[in-house]
C-alpha cells in the first residue's frame, strides 16, 4: 500500500511522461532525417515510455518474480489506460496533421526551429490532458487503499479481541 502523496507523484509524473513523449516525437523533426541525433531521441521517448510502464506495473512484476498470478485489473486503472491512450494518440495525430502546414507557416514568419514550438505545444497539451486521468486514478488508488487499511485494522482488532 503507497502513501497518498506516492500516488499523486505518480500521477503527475505520468502526465509529464505522456507530455514528453508527444512533444519529443514532434520537436525531433527538427533534427536531420535518418540522423543518429534523431535516433536517440527516439531512443529515449522508447526508455522513457518503458520506465514508466516498469514501474507503474512493479506489483505486477513482484508478483510474477514470486510465481503467483497477476491481479486483475481494477475498472478504474482499465478506464484510465484507456483515456491516456486516447488523449496521446489523438494530441499525436494532432501533431501529425498539423505538422505539415503549422510548421511552413512558422518557418514563413521566422521561427528557426518549428518543430521543436509545435512540439512543445502539442506536449504541454498532451501533458495537461493526460493529468486529470492519472489524478483520478490516483485519487481511486488512494480511496482503495484508505478501505484496505480500515478493513485491516478491523481485522487486527477481531484477531486480538480472539486471543483475550
């Protein structure tokens, strides 16, 4: 059981990381094609999206390393997945639609690099979207396991009322 504080960094971080990827993949448009700079950019996006995905799922990871079947999925973690993959792929595809024409008309007005505004607009925007999924999530993990405790020390106490 995490702390409440544990889970809301969680959340935040998972919405920076959402944020980070978008915006990178679009600002690393501004690097030359087939370029090894481009590749570790890619490189990091794919570590950065593996991280986050390690550690939001260690209990699961514990619980293989141990032999013992993975939990199911609370309907709420499904919900949330699902809204954080909907907002990312769409701030994506908004930044693949609009790459095209929004950076011509930057490069047009004089911006040096319009692949790296866009992306950090799309990013923040991905990032800002994707916050209130991961905090409701959070605030149900928090909710859930606030009942875990009570009903623990409920059962602390009838154990100890047993013995006397």
């Amino acid at each position: 059981m995490a702390s409440a504080t544990s889970h809301r960094v969680r959340a935040v971080v998972s919405a920076v990381v959402d944020g980070l990827v978008v915006g990178s993949a679009e600002a690393a448009l501004e690097l030359p094609a087939r370029s090894w700079a481009r590749a570790r950019v890619y490189l990091a996006i794919g570590a950065a999206v593996t991280g986050e995905t390690v550690v939001r799922e260690l209990p699961t990871l514990r619980r293989a390393l141990r032999g013992l079947p993975p939990l199911p999925d609370e309907p709420y973690d499904q919900t949330a997945r699902l809204a954080q993959a909907l907002v990312t792929t769409g701030w994506g595809l908004v930044a693949t639609v609009l790459d095209g024409p929004v950076s011509r008309e930057l490069s047009r007005r004089g911006h040096a690099h319009p692949h790296l505004l866009l992306g950090l607009v799309v990013g923040v925007a991905t990032a800002v979207s994707a916050a209130p999924v991961w905090w409701r999530r959070a605030t149900a993990r928090i909710a859930q396991d606030r009942s875990t405790a009570g009903l623990d020390d409920e059962l602390a106490e009838l154990l100890e009322q047993m013995r006397d």
